[in-house]
C-alpha cells in the first residue's frame, strides 16, 4: 500500500507538471498561429498508450515517463526531422515566425512552472497558514541523532540560537538555509559555543545513510501500537499513553528511552503513564535488546498542549495570502539557485546528491496528506522551469540563448548549427540523466 501512494502521488505531480509545462509552450505557439503537430504526457518511444488527432494536432500518452513534449512545426528540437527542415519555410512554422514570438514560445513553459508553484504557494497560505515552532519554547534543545552532526560536535540538548550571526526566532530558522549555512551558534548548559560546518558538508550528509531529519523535534513517548508478538502484548495500554516514569525515574522525552532501558535489559520494570488526565502504572517487561516493543506515536498538538514546544500558527486573509505565497516562492527560488551554485562547485561535493527519479519518488510521503502533496508539487514546479533554463541547447534555455543572440545581434544563426548544437544538447543531457539516476543506483547498492 506504501509503494502505491508513494506512486500515485509521483505520477500525479509529475504527470501535472509536464502537461501545464507543455501548454506554456502550446498556448503561445497557437496564439502566433504555429502549428503544433503533437501534444504528448510522456515519450511514445515506437508507439502510444493512447492518442487521438483533433485539428491539425495530435494528443498523446506515451509509454515511457520520462516526461513529455509539443512538436512544434518548423522548429529543431529532440525530433530532428531534417525532412521537414529541408523544404521551404512554411508561414505556420516556428523558424517563420519573427524572434520576439518564438522566444515567448520557448519561455511559455518556464513561466507556467513559475505561475503554478505562485498559484499553489497562495492557496497554501490561505488554506493552511504557516505553522511553526518557537525558540523559545524548546526548552531543552533539540534531539541530534545524525552522525555527521555527531562528527561535528553537535549534541541532543543544543540550543540553536543563531544561524551565520543571525538569531534565531523559529524553528524554520534553524532548517530553511541549511544549503548554504556556514556557522551555527548555540547554548550548551548556559555556554555559547560555534560550530562551523565544512565546505563539503552537503557532500558528506549525501554520502551517509541516514533517515530523518537534521536538527529534530524533541517529544514524549506516546504509544503508538503494542505489537502482539512483543513481550508487553498483554499489557492494558491505549494509543496515546505517554510514559512518564522508567523505574521510578522521570523520562521527559523520546530521545532518552533507549538509553535509559539499556540498564534494564530482561528485567520488570515499574513505568507510569499519562492518559488523559489521569496517571496510571503498569509493569512492564524489557526484552533482551533493552526495548519495550511498543511503537510510538506522535500527535504534534497534544504535545503542544503539554508544554513541549510551543507551536504557532499564522493565518492569512485573503489578500495577505498572495503576499505571504510571494516569500515562499522567492525563498524556495533563491534556495534552488543556492542549490544549483553548490552542486557546481565541486568543492562543497553536494553532486553526490544530485538523484534521479527515484529520489523524487522518494521525497513523497508514505501517507497521502494533500498539504505536503501540493507543497511538493510547487518545490518541483520550480525545479522544473530552473533547470529548463539552463543554458543546453537540447533545453528551453539554450533555445532562448540563441533567440536571444539573434534578437540582439540581428543574425540568426544558421540550421545547420541549431542542428549540431541539438546533438550536442541532447548528449549532455543523457550525460546528466544517466549521473543522476546512476547516483540513485549507486547509493541503493552500498549505503
């Protein structure tokens, strides 16, 4: 069931991207009287899934998801149909239309990338507001359990109260920079201390196999599910139970529980719970890995009621939503561009976390929450139309290069050059999908 929401929600996203990306491309091209002679979600290598002509245009699913395309008549694309570039231009064809309209044509899918993660960022903020946690609030840091953090000096109880000299009020303070974070401030038992991270430090994290998240969260433990072939199968617990005492001794937070039962391994141990308002005890066995075998629960309000954090909410009206998705698209925007400057700078060796299709799969949740689906959606929106504009020839971008060349030196550069530059464009592109999806490969196989 996990595999299928995970790629239900892939397919969607992805199938919703490349369709609206596609008629950024349609529209305009129909608009300047362009014929577009196919309209395709996915390539339709040797043959279609299903298709249809309506007009002069030919509506598609291809077979294979590697994303989609309009082919465009009288334009050097990944089709290379020199046939049709060797008779003369036509007045519906791309090459015959003036610079100006072909260059919005080729901007036309970039832009709707940008418009539909603006959109999505807007109704967002309207919808669902901004949650966060206060500094303040998190009395006793946070949990550090990553081992590149461990390597570095990072401890479960740290206080982060700056981020590159700048103080720290939120907890998305502490994570949304983390691209490009240098130094990182903190209160250790009433200490301050600095803790500066290496230029390779992306490249590290990638090369690591660890689940989770960096700086985390600390939180009870609440009972989640008692397995019926753990040692405490037998025991009255209710979901949502949060122990209290091991033995007597206060547990404030999950974090401290593997430690603690260490000591108790095979052993009967006295614990005490809260449920509801009410505090109960129970008995309860230690197997002989210093575990309970209960499964832990989470339900981040509750915890917020009990004084563990504090955790805000800012509501927007209408009006002020389209403000507030403005900030998250400039800030994701800018973090994608940061992104970028690292994975080409060999020295930070943030390319070893460059992934494929299986790292996009990967990024969607096992649960289907429509907030997280449309936040993601929106991120790889902008992702798209970034690396559409780069400047490769088989790419938006490198078609923009040379219109833009055209436009400003009044000389078109010749088909026959379009044509070479296409070829190389395509190869650096099988380059960069093979490194990408060889990175997927190679981190399954030894991390």
């Amino acid at each position: 069931m996990e595999f299928i929401i995970k790629i239900g929600q892939f397919l969607l996203s992805l199938s919703l991207l490349i369709v609206l990306h596609e008629l950024g491309h349609f529209i305009p091209a129909k608009l300047f009287k362009t014929r577009v002679e196919k309209f395709y979600l996915f390539f339709d290598v040797k043959y279609s899934l299903f298709k249809k002509k309506i007009g002069e245009t030919v509506y598609g699913i291809g077979w294979l998801p590697l994303g989609g395309y309009v082919k465009i008549s009288g334009m050097i694309d990944e089709s290379m149909d020199k046939e049709q570039m060797a008779l003369p231009p036509q007045p519906w064809e791309f090459r015959s239309k003036p610079a100006w309209q072909r260059l919005i044509i080729m901007l036309g899918g970039v832009f709707v990338n940008f418009v539909l993660a603006y959109v999505i960022y807007v109704i967002m903020s309207f919808t669902y507001g901004d949650t966060d946690v206060t500094a303040k609030s998190m009395k006793d840091g946070y949990w550090i359990d990553n081992p590149l953090l461990v390597d570095l000096g990072f401890k479960t109880g740290d206080k982060i109260i700056a981020v590159d000299g700048q103080k720290v009020d939120s907890h998305l303070d502490v994570v949304k920079n983390i691209i490009k974070t240098e130094k990182y401030t903190i209160d250790r038992n009433g200490e301050t201390v600095d803790l500066q991270l290496p230029v390779d430090f992306l490249g590290q994290l990638s090369s690591r196999k660890v689940k989770g998240g960096l700086f985390k969260l600390r939180f009870p433990f609440m009972v989640g599910e008692v397995s019926d072939t753990m040692v405490n199968k037998g025991v009255d617990l209710k979901e949502g139970d949060i122990l209290l005492t091991v033995d007597n001794k206060p547990l404030r937070y999950y974090d401290e529980v593997g430690d603690r039962l260490m000591a108790y391994k095979n052993q009967t141990i006295t614990s005490t719970f809260l449920r509801g308002t009410e505090t109960i005890t129970r008995q309860l066995q230690v197997n002989n890995d210093g575990k309970l075998g209960i499964m832990p629960g989470e339900d981040a309000k509750r915890f917020d009621a009990l004084g563990y954090y504090d955790k805000t909410l800012k509501e927007y009206t209408f009006l002020e939503s389209f403000v507030g998705g403005k900030d998250k698209f400039v800030d994701q925007v800018g973090g994608y561009f940061d992104q970028l400057g690292k994975i080409f700078s060999p020295s930070t060796g943030a390319y070893k976390g460059v992934g494929g299709f299986k790292a996009i799969y990967d990024v969607f949740p096992s649960t289907w929450i429509w907030q997280n689906f449309w936040g993601l959606t929106a991120f790889l929106s902008i992702m798209l139309g970034v690396l559409n504009l780069l400047p490769i020839p088989a790419l938006d971008g490198g078609h923009v290069v040379f219109l833009l060349f055209e436009i400003v030196s009044g000389r078109k550069p010749s088909e026959k050059f379009l044509e070479k530059a296409q070829v190389v464009g395509f190869f650096i592109l099988i380059a960069l999908v093979l490194f990408a999806n060889g990175n997927d490969i190679f981190k399954a196989i030894f991390n």
